[in-house]
C-alpha cells in the first residue's frame, strides 16, 4: 500500500452527477470554476438524477468540433431542415454567465408529434412555466455536455 496506494487528489467534487478531479496543487473550488451554472440550474435537482442508459457514438474527429457543434445553434437550418420546422433558430438565445461553460436555451419547445414532445419527459418539480417549455445547453470546459 506505501508504494502501489492511491494518490490523494487536491480537487474533488462532484456537479451534476459528475465527478470531477483537479490535480493541481492548489485547485480552483468546483462551484468558483463553474461561476453562476450552480445557481442557474439549481431548480433542476440534478443530483438526485438516475442512470437510465447509455449511447457511444464512434466519432471520427476531434471531440473540439463536437463541443462546438453541440453549442452551435445556427447550423440547424442548413444541415437539419427537418428540425429546423419545428426547433426553430429564432427559439435559441444565448444564455451565458460568468464561468468556464458556454451554454444556450431554446424556447418554447415546440412538439412536432415526435420524441421530443415534452409529453415524453419527467418535468423537475420546481421549474417555472417558461423553464418547463425550455431546454438548456451548456458545454463545460473542457469537454463535458450538459443537456
């Protein structure tokens, strides 16, 4: 254990159901990292979330393109015109604060008759009206989704 045993790790802390570790020296607190996101999405109660499963997508190309194309609203015309009829570019803003994330907000969610109905989804119990029509996107740096 005194030659193999795990190292401590300066940084721990968990959002959103994620663990995140920092092994800098002196790491910088998770929430002062995040900024004003904790308090954004307080609401949401992201903690007590369940697993429910799992997709892996084999993406060949560098995952910074990904990160850029999941918070990049205005392609949606040109390369989903599909989506574009009901999702439309006029429905995402900009919602960014101080933090290292990026994110935005579509609303209102329009349905379609399709999988994305709010119908098809468990509402957070605490949401406002105009929240519970919204869906929200925020990229972390460096390289996690929050949808």
């Amino acid at each position: 254990k005194s030659e193999l045993g795990l190292q401590r790790v300066p940084g721990l802390d968990t959002f959103a159901g994620v663990v995140f570790l920092n092994q800098s020296e002196n790491p910088t607190p998770l929430k002062e990292y995040l900024g004003d996101l904790t308090d954004k999405l307080q609401r949401y109660d992201l903690d007590n979330l369940e697993f429910s499963g799992k997709k892996e997508y084999k993406i060949g190309g560098d995952w910074k393109l990904i990160a850029e194309n999941f918070v990049d609203f205005y392609h949606i015309n040109a390369v989903h015109p599909e989506l574009s009829r009901f999702s439309r570019v006029d429905d995402h803003q900009p919602f960014q604060g101080k933090g290292q994330y990026v994110g935005f907000v579509t609303n209102p969610l329009t349905n379609s008759g399709g999988p994305g109905d709010l119908h098809n989804f468990n509402l957070f119990p605490k949401l406002n009206p105009v929240e519970a029509t919204s869906a929200l996107f925020f990229q972390l740096f460096p390289n996690i989704s929050v949808t």
